[in-house]
C-alpha cells in the first residue's frame, strides 16, 4: 500500500468516510486486500470514465456493493464495465436522472439490484418517475425519491397507474423526501383538486402493491393538506401488506388541538380498515 505515514488504525478510519474510488486513488490497489480482510465494502460514487476503464476490473467484484451516478452516466459507465463486474451491486443513487429508459441498462447488468434512491436538486414528474418499473425487473425492495418539490400530475390524466406496464410486487419500504412542498403545484393543480399533493403521492404509492412501510418527509407544507381521510384510506385499502406509515414535517410546525384531532381521526378510520395499521406524524 503507498506509504501515507499513518498507522493502520487510522486507514481504516478513514476508508470509512470515502468512496471506494477515493480510497483507490489515495492509496492505490495495494488497499484492497485489506479492505477485503476487514470486511469493509464501499461505495462507488460518481466514478470518472478512467476509473471504469484502467480500475475497476482489478477490484473483487464482492467488494462492489453500491454505487452512485449522474443520471447522465448510466449509459457510458454501464458500457465501459463487463457483465459481470457490477454482479454484487445491491443498491444504486442516481442523481437527477432524466431518461428512465436509461434503467434498462441494469437489467443485466444489475441483476441482484434491491434498493434505487433517485435524488433531484428540483422537481419530480410523477408520470415519468413511474415508469421506473418498466424498467427495473430485479426483485427492488427498497425504493427512496429525494426531491425539491413535485410537480402536479394531473396535467392530462387524473391516474398515473395508466404510465406503467406492470405493479410492482416487490417493494416492501418506500420513502419520498419534499424539501419545498410548498413550491410547485400545490396552489395550481391542473384539475383543481385540493387534496392535489397528497392524491399525487397516494396514487404513486399504490403502484408498490406490497409495500409495507411509508416514510414522508416534507419541509413547509400547510400540514392540513396530508391529512385528507379519503386519500390515506384508499391507500390503506389498495395495499392490503402497508403496515406503518410515518409523516415528518419539518420546519417548526406547532401541533395544536385540531390538528391531533385530525391525526387521530385519521388512526381510528384506518384501523376500522385493518387493525395492523399504524399511523404517524411528528413535528420538528
């Protein structure tokens, strides 16, 4: 391993916080075999072309586990490795990724893919986002969206579900952070709907048939529009596995007398539902 002057202790230390081509790249392929030995898996993350060509066949393929890319590098990177190099990979970020055809790539490639987490800097297209599971045929457990805010899907159609080919039947837990939930649609709906963010979420969600855990995350939002009886029913009901679903608003929202009122309205018509039901919300 190229000589850093630091004591093993302190490597393995800080391998922990960088990515597996940083680590490459700091301290050359000598480290790897003691990656190996001490059972330390890392992440590729944004790896330049170089790396994918000169590198990334000398590294054990069980030590590939996650990876992270531009949306716009699916296609360059997936052609630049061998089949077989990404075998091991379990779970893929993808940042503002534009063209979900792109997914198509991991077919192959991919084929022990359990989690997908989409980050954007901005806006979410539920109409396209959905068509995800054209694309993505592994057996995806886990499934994250990070965005700015949504964009209204009702633009043409009030039914989403009509964008796919196939429910999905595999993911167990999903999660959609809104950083700005007040931005976008939320006062322009294109049908005029005014539970119009709540019903896009709830509409998406049902398309993971068996999912079983729900985390939202949403940063100032005018609480009242999450709490809409009908739209968390209809989920209820649709998904016969949901178990748990978890509401976190952020951005100092009180929680006054109706609105725990509200929240507990909400648990009481969907345990008449299904008993196994839980529903949360809590405030930061």
């Amino acid at each position: 391993m190229r000589k850093t002057g630091l004591c093993l202790d302190v490597v393995l230390k800080i391998v922990k916080y960088l990515s597996l081509n940083d680590v490459i790249t700091i301290f050359s392929n000598d480290i790897l075999p003691l990656l190996q030995k001490y059972k330390i898996t890392l992440p590729i993350v944004e790896p330049t072309n170089r790396f994918m060509q000169t590198m990334i066949e000398n590294i054990n393929r069980d030590q590939i586990v996650s990876l992270r890319l531009k949306g716009n590098q699916i296609r360059s990177i997936m052609e630049l490795t061998s089949p077989s190099i990404l075998h091991n990979v379990r779970v893929v970020t993808l940042l503002n990724l534009q063209h979900v055809n792109h997914l198509n790539e991991f077919k192959i490639r991919l084929p022990n893919l359990a989690g997908l987490f989409l980050r954007y800097d901005k806006e979410v297209d539920f109409h396209s986002i959905c068509k995800v599971f054209n694309y993505i045929e592994q057996p995806m457990q886990r499934f994250k969206i990070h965005c700015g805010y949504l964009r209204c899907p009702h633009r043409h159609t009030s039914i989403i579900l009509k964008k796919i080919k196939n429910l999905n039947e595999t993911v167990e837990y999903f999660l959609l952070h809104v950083t700005h939930a007040s931005m976008g649609f939320l006062k322009n709906c294109a049908q005029y709907y005014t539970t119009c963010f709540l019903m896009a979420i709830t509409d998406f969600i049902k398309i993971m048939r068996k999912v079983r855990y729900v985390d939202l995350i949403v940063s100032s939002i005018n609480v009242d529009r999450l709490l809409d009886i009908k739209e968390w029913t209809s989920l209820v009901t649709t998904c016969h596995q949901l178990e748990k679903i978890t509401i976190k608003v952020l951005r100092n929202t009180s929680q006054d007398t109706q609105l725990t009122e509200n929240i507990e309205r909400i648990q009481q018509e969907l345990f008449n539902v299904r008993q196994n039901i839980e529903f949360q919300m809590t405030f930061k």
